[in-house]
C-alpha cells in the first residue's frame, strides 16, 4: 500500500508540471488564431481599401485628362475665329471663306493640343453647317459621309446639337466605311454663346479617343477585374473588361457609393464604387474574389501547419522540460524519503525545491505574457484606423482588450498635413513625424482622451474622446490645434496644416468627423499652408457663388504680359486675388475653377507667338510642370508672376536688342545720305518704314539729340574736312555736303564751330 501511494504521489506530481508546461501552449495558439482572425479580416478590407486606392488613381488621372480637355474646349469656344464665324449664313463672300481657313485652321491647332482627342467639329446653327479641322459641310453630308455613328441617329443627333450642353459626355460607335469595324469615342458636347447673348450660337463636339483612355487606365483596377465609367446620369461612358457585368449590379449598390458583393454566375464579385465631384462622373470596379479565396486558403494551410508543427514541438518540449524537471525532484523526494526515517527535520529542504519549480514556471508564462503585450500598439492602431474610416464596428469590450478606453460620448478628429519637413532624410523625416504625433496628443490630452494614428508618409490623424459638445468645447478644440500650430513651427522648423471635423456622438460618430476633417483639409488651396482649418468655417461657403474672373481682365493680362508690363501685370493679379479670396468668402469649387481658368491664361501665354517658349525656360524649371504641382492659390499665384515675370523680361530683352538693331540701320543710312539735300525725318521714316513721330521720339531716346542736329553735325564735320583739304568755294562746299546755299552753312557753321568757314580755312590753312 505505501508503495502505491508513492507511485500515486509521484506520478501526480510529474502530470502536474507537464501540464503546467502544456498550458503555456495555449497562449500562442490563442495568439495565432487571433491573428488569423485578424488577418482574413484585413485581407477582406485591404482588398476594398487597395481596389478603392485604385479606383481614386484612375479618377484623377482620366479627371485631369478631361479637364484639360474641356479648357481646350473652352478656349475653342472663345477663339476669335469661332466667334467670327457665327453670324456668317449659308451664302458665304470671299471674307466669309477666308475667316472658314482660318477657322479650321485654328480647329487642326487645337486638336493637336491633347493626343486623346480624336476630332474636333463645330456646328453653326445660322449656315446649317458643321466645320472640322479638316473641311465644312452640311449637316446631312457631315452625318452621312464625315462621321458615321452606328449608335447614334441622325435626328437624335441632330437634336442633340440644338441643345444646351455643358460639359456633357455620351459614349458612341464611329465607323469610316459601311464594311470597316466601329471604334469607341466619348463624345464632350459644349454649347458656344456670344457676348451677353444666353442662348447657344453654336455647338462644338470633341471626340475622345476610347481606345486611348482605356490604355490609360489599364494600371488602374482593370489588373483585377472590370473597371467602368458612368456619367452624372448613370450612363456608361466607357468599361474595361466584361461589359455585361455591370448590369447585373442593382442600382441601389451604385446608389451608395460602398463596397459590396454579388453573384454572378456562381462567380462572387467585390463591387467598389466612387464619385468624383468634379463633373459627378461614377466610377465602378467590379473584381473577381477568387484570388482573395486563394490567399485565405494558403493562410490556412500555412496556419494549419504551423499549429500543427507547434504542437507537436511543445509537447515534446513539455516532456523534455518535465522530465529534466521532474529527475531532480525525484531524486531529491527519494533522499527526502530517506532522510525522513533517519531525520525528519530535513523536509524543510524539499519544500524549498517545489517552491523553486513553481517560480519558474510562474516566469515562463509571464514572458509569453509579455510578448503578446508588446503586438497591442500595432492591433490598437490598427483598430483606430478601421475605426476613423468606417469599415467596421467595434465593441466598446473589444476595443478595452487591446488598451483603447472611450470614457465619453464624443468624439472629434484632427487631420495634420506636414506641409514641409526640417528634413529632407526619411530617418529625420520620421523623427519628426514622431515627434509632432507626441505634441498632438499630449495637447489632445487636456481636452479627453486622445489617440494619434499614422495614416500615411505626411498625414496623422488625431482621435480626441470628449465629455460635452458645446461652444466652448469647440474654442478649446481650435485653441489646441493653434499651440500645436506654433509650438512645433517654433521648435521644430516643420511646417503642418490642421484640419478639424464636427464633434459627433458615439463610434459612428468617429468615421463622420474624420471625413469633415478630410473635407475641410481641402480648404488648404484657399487657406495656403500653416494654418488650421474647421469643417464649422467650410460649412458657410457651400453657397452658390462664382468667381470673378472676366473675359476683360483676361485680354488685358495677356496684353500687359506681351507689352512687357510687368508693374501692371502683378497689380492685376492682386486685384484678381483680392476680389475673390479677400473681399469674399470663395467656396472650394469655384476656387479649383479659377486656379485652372488662371493657369489657362498662362498656357495661352506661352503658346503666343510673342515669346519663345524654348529660350525662355530652356535652363530652368518648366512652367507646366511648376503649376501642376501647385497645391494652394498663393503657390499657383507665386508660380504664375514667376512665369509672367520670365516673359517679361524676355520680352525686354527682346525689345533692347531690336531697338540697338534700329538705331544701327538709321544710323548707317544718315551717315550714308546725309549730303542729299532732300534728307529729312519723314523720308528716313519712310524707308525704315516706321512714323515720324514715332522715329523722332526713338531717334532722341536712343541718340541723346534730335534728328535735325545730328544730320547738321555731320554736314559741318565734312565741310571742316573740305576747307582744309581743297581751295573750293563755300558755295560749292556747301553743295557737297548737302546744303542748298553758302548762307546755311555759313549760319550752322558758326552754330557748331563758334566761327566762320572762313576763318577756319584762314586758321587751319
């Protein structure tokens, strides 16, 4: 029986430290099953956020396209000879045929503008015709011979054309011949108006070539799928990829712009969509889930042998750690057993090794412990992203696992754009975001309790948790933002932009304030750099208003420019700035607006034929390339005096150059024909082609006295000559040098000389 129980005793023992050891196994299971967990999850939504990251690179890019496009088309609508051309009727003189070259002329030039456009036509109302860049014709000769539309019916074309068009698209077929396969263009219809008239004179038409736009977009979403453009209307202006997929989508999930999934087929798609506020085009990129699946399979797999492989090696660790555990236990609980009949007070020392066992294992767990709390800051920021861009919802008991506390029932987000960074070094430059993320939540932490959140290489986001929502709240939330303004522009030489959102209730709440915050941020190409922005500011200047910008103003810029007038021309653009951003409020539309009919005005410029383009920047940075990198007004403002200030100087130059030039050839023609007495201002002025005012005024500029001197001096200069070298008359001297009698010469002589020619003779004989 003692045996027994011996045996009992020490088979207890060692179950008991291998199971302890065994236990420790469920901490990096339970680990790995939640990352698993985590994972799948966050393939599910990093696919949606890359699709849509994806999705908003080819909005921008085939935006950007159309809109240059469409200035091009604005500039065609104001072009001289398209506004000549309106009036003319059907019975057209020999002017009315010359302004028709012109025009079609001016129709090749701007064609070539943008390598997307496939042909420009125009069609003038009054004569019942159409122009291209290539020939006029009727209406019905234009639609039966010229463009050929499989998809698009004469009179629904023609229609079409005596409407009033904004900026509008449609997608159509064209085809060259009866037997020649159709080819895909997007159509961009603009009505032309004249003077204060409102009704349309004309109406042009740009053909986009499809085929190009969707080599543009071929990097885009179409890599995974199928990517589709709609206009304002729903109307699909272009797709890549199965075109039939998009109708089995239901409008409700276009409706509202969130990924999605469907069946097709017994194939599941992932449906992103978007809008673009700018002509509210829709894009939709349907994508395959398959490589999804494929990915969660092989993180299967991979997790299934892992845990395999970690189980199988724990046990046997567990054995091994046990059994080198346990031996020394064992020996020491047999020279206890032996001790205890010879001295029972020895049992001390067996209690003292159990204890040490047990310490040990008790260190063990809390290094495993300590592991998994070091992955909490990834997980809890990960959490807040989620959270401020509402792909999911979390639960307040979740969100406490991993150290996140929302005490209050508010909550409001800041945006912070590091404008300029001290350092141009990725290591400092990460220093520095560092550090701006510490001030922020530190200042956050006055206010409730705060989380920062890096959102990318120049923008962090602050989660601020708040107890009330009131005015007061909301000046201490500016107040905030205007010490982080300063303190890190002061200490750390780093330039930030602070955009604030609403203050909104409970976690939904999060993803609201964040895409205010997101909104007013965009304020900072009115708002320029260094400053803090609210949504609460933004929200008043949604009011319908335009801005002033006048064709007038325009004309007299570009005459200014081309004159060299500098002073003139920096006194205009205050004016502009100042008539739009400082003595109103101009909302962010109109803004983008004028920042682009502004930048149209410099393009004008430099295509003029008054500078030249290559000598101008030919060294220094291109003027394009400046303006589009241009994120604020006052940068594009800057860029464009730059600009200007470049031709100006140019042109001065210009002016130097040819005014050395002129007065050279004047110069050389007097000296030539000074001794013809019929010489005078206007004979000069004649052959040099240029007024007698005008060659009176630049002969003193340039000379320092007036023609009639000049032509004297050199007459006497060559009498003086003569009296010296021959023994001839004044008379005759007179006539040599271009004089009509003695008596002249005689009078300018003495003008010039201070005596007679007499006594010149007499002196110098």
């Amino acid at each position: 029986m003692d045996i027994l129980s011996k045996w009992f005793y020490r088979r207890t023992m060692y179950s008991s430290i291998l199971f302890s050891y065994l236990l420790m196994l469920i901490i990096p299971l339970l680990i790995e099953t939640f990352s698993y967990v985590q994972y799948s999850n966050l393939i599910n939504k990093e696919t949606e956020i890359y699709n849509l990251s994806l999705l908003k690179q080819s909005q921008r890019v085939l935006d950007d396209r159309l809109q240059s496009i469409e200035e091009m088309t604005m500039n065609l609508s104001l072009d001289t000879q398209v506004q000549r051309f309106i009036n003319v009727t059907e019975n057209m003189d020999a002017v009315d045929k010359y302004n028709m070259s012109k025009l079609i002329e001016s129709l090749a030039r701007y064609k070539k503008t943008n390598s997307f456009i496939d042909g420009v036509y125009i069609y003038f109302p009054k004569s019942g015709s159409v122009v291209t860049e290539s020939a006029k014709s009727t209406v019905d000769d234009f639609y039966k011979y010229v463009y050929r539309y499989v998809d698009w019916g004469s009179e629904d074309w023609k229609y079409s054309l005596n409407q009033v068009h904004n900026f509008e698209y449609r997608a159509a077929q064209l085809t060259l011949s009866d037997a020649s396969a159709p080819s895909s263009v997007i159509c961009l219809l603009q009505s032309v108006y004249q003077g204060s008239i409102k009704q349309p004179v004309a109406t042009i038409v740009v053909t986009i070539d499809a085929k190009k736009v969707e080599e543009l977009l071929s990097d885009g979403p179409s890599a995974f799928g199928n990517l589709y453009v709609l206009d304002h209307s729903g109307n699909k202006l272009l797709g890549l990829g199965d075109q039939t997929l998009l109708s089995s989508v239901p409008k409700e999930q276009l409706i509202h712009q969130q990924s999605s999934g469907i069946q097709v087929k017994n194939q599941q798609f992932l449906v992103s969509s978007i809008r673009s506020s700018y002509r509210e085009r829709q894009y939709v990129s349907i994508t395959s889930v398959e490589f999804i699946k494929n990915d969660l399979k092989r993180i299967t797999d991979l997790v299934i042998l892992v845990t395999f492989g970690l189980i199988t090696a724990g046990i046997i660790l567990a054995f091994i750690l046990t059994k080198g555990k346990y031996d020394p236990i064992k020996k020491l609980a047999d020279s206890f057993q032996a001790k205890m009949e010879a001295a029972p007070a020895d049992a001390a020392n067996e209690l003292k090794v159990i204890e040490w066992a047990a310490d040990t294992a008790f260190k063990e767990k809390e290094y495993f412990l300590q592991a998994m709390q070091r992955q909490m800051p990834v997980l809890r920021s990960n959490m807040l992203l989620t959270l401020m861009k509402g792909n999911i919802t979390a639960e307040e008991n979740s969100l406490e696992d991993i150290g996140i506390e929302f005490n209050a029932p508010y909550f409001c987000v800041f945006l912070v754009h590091v404008d300029q960074y001290h350092e141009s070094k990725l290591k400092e430059r990460n220093l520095s975001k560092f550090v701006i993320s510490n001030v922020l939540e530190h200042l956050g932490r006055e206010l409730g309790q705060s989380y920062v959140v890096d959102l990318d290489i120049d923008r962090v986001g602050l989660l601020i948790n708040l107890a009330h929502d009131n005015v007061t709240v909301r000046i201490n939330l500016q107040d905030a933002a205007a010490k982080a303004l300063e303190f890190i522009g002061v200490k750390f030489n780093n330039t930030i932009t602070i955009s604030i959102g609403g203050v909104h209730e409970k976690l939904e709440g999060v993803y609201r304030s964040y895409q205010e915050a997101f909104r007013a941020m965009e304020y900072q190409i009115i708002r320029g750099y260094s400053s803090v922005i609210t949504f609460d500011e933004i929200k008043a200047k949604h009011k319908p208003q335009t801005y002033i910008y006048p064709i007038q103003t325009e004309e007299l810029l570009i005459s200014s420019i081309k004159h060299g007038d500098i002073k003139k021309v920096r006194e205009i653009m205050n004016d502009v700035y100042e008539m739009n951003f400082v003595s109103s409020q101009l909302p962010l539309e109109m803004a983008r607006c004028l920042f682009f009919d502004m930048m149209g005005t410099s393009i004008k410029v430099l295509n003029s034929s008054v500078t030249e383009y290559e000598n101008i920047f030919d060294k220094g940075p291109q003027p394009y390339e400046l303006l589009i990198s241009s994120r604020t007004i006052q940068e594009m403002q800057g860029t464009l005096l730059w600009i200007y200030e470049q031709i100006c100087e140019h042109i001065h130059e210009d002016k130097k150059r040819h005014s050395h030039q002129l007065e050279d050839r004047i110069i050389a023609y007097i000296q030539e024909y000074y001794m013809d007495p019929d010489i005078s201002l206007t004979k000069v002025a004649s052959i040099i082609k240029l007024s007698p005012s005008y060659l009176s005024g630049f002969f003193k500029e340039q000379v320092g006295e007036n023609f009639l001197n000049y032509v004297n001096k050199l007459r006497v200069d060559a009498a003086k000559k003569i009296l010296v070298e021959q023994s001839i008359s004044l008379q005759e001297v007179a006539a040599r040098v271009g004089y009509s009698n003695n008596v002249v010469l005689i009078r300018n002589f003495k003008k010039y000389v201070g005596m007679t020619p007499g006594e010149y003779r007499e002196k110098n004989s």
